[in-house]
C-alpha cells in the first residue's frame, strides 16, 4: 500500500496522545483522592512519557515518510504516464504533455531528462521542436537516420546519437548501445 507508513504513524500519534490523555486523567483523580504521593506522580509520569514519547515519535517519523513516499510514487506515475503516451502515439509534443499531465513545461523537461538517465526511454528528443520519438533501437541504428528529417545520425556518445542537420537527440537504452556496439 502506498503511503501506508502515513495511516500507521498517525494511529500510533493518536494511540501515544490517548493513551497519555488517559494516564493525566488517572493521575489528576489520584491526586485528589490523596491516593498517591507527589513523588511517585513524579515518578508515574515520567515514567508514562519515557513509554509515549517515542511512540509518538516514531509515529510523526512514519507519517512524515508516508507522505514523501506518496509524492516519490505521484512523480513517477507521471513519468509512467510520459513513457506510455510516446510508446502508444509514436511521437508525442511536449505541449501535449503538458496539456496531459497539467504541469509546467520545466518540470515536464525534468521527467523527460530523468527518464532519459534512468535509461528507461529510447528514442529521440528534439528540444527545439518539443518533440519525443518513440523509435525501435535496431531500426534507428541500422540505418542510422534520423527520425525526424531523415539525415544522417552521428554517435555523440554512450547511448547518445545526435542528428547535425535538425539538432534531434537520440538516446539508447544500455541494450540498445551495446547492440550498436557490436
């Protein structure tokens, strides 16, 4: 379940602060039937706070991780999201992410960049055009073109092919480079 350290530090908090409610309840009534000394209250609460504290504590750490663990899953389903639009249209423009995904052109940019070093996406990128291209790797590298003009392809680099005539990049997934390798 994602998030679910959010729903478990929550209930452990209300657990710690009930449980804490309930002893200053006990100890308020023990004071005023004189059942109990000053010191041993003392004594009794400390005691009750060494126990709920860090049950609270613990709780506010898991509610806290909940949270961050939904939003890391949120960025990456958009991400899915990015991968399953370029793979099922072929090629897809960064305005329609954008209109897809209801974000910012600059964080559309960073997904796409951070796919790209993840080596989850292969295929090409022109930045000028704010285009993405779904290309099959043996295809791309066999007849090295560009799959945006046509032209020539260059390596750039490990897992890099750059067209010089449009400026497209091209970017192989590890299997892909190695297959171009060979």
């Amino acid at each position: 379940m994602i998030g679910g350290g959010k729903t478990v530090g929550l209930v452990m908090m209300i657990v710690s602060a009930a449980l804490l409610l309930v002893f200053g309840a006990w100890l308020l009534t023990a004071f005023s039937t004189a059942e109990t000394s000053s010191g041993g209250a003392v004594l009794g609460l400390l005691l009750a706070l060494l126990v709920m504290a860090p049950l609270f504590g613990i709780g506010a750490y898991l509610f806290r991780k909940g949270g961050q663990e939904q939003a890391e899953y949120a960025f990456v389903a958009k991400e899915k999201q990015i991968l399953n639009a370029v793979l099922a249209r072929g090629q897809v423009t960064v305005n329609e992410l954008i209109a897809d995904l209801q974000l910012p052109r600059d964080e559309i940019e960073k997904m796409i960049q951070d796919l790209v070093g993840k080596q989850l996406f292969s295929g090409a990128i022109n930045w000028e055009k704010g285009v993405l291209y779904s290309v099959e790797s043996q295809k791309l590298t066999g007849d090295h073109k560009c799959p945006n003009c046509g032209g020539d392809v260059q390596f750039a680099g490990k897992g890099l092919i750059i067209c010089p005539y449009c400026g497209s990049q091209v970017f192989l997934t590890k299997r892909a480079a190695a297959e171009t390798a060979v």
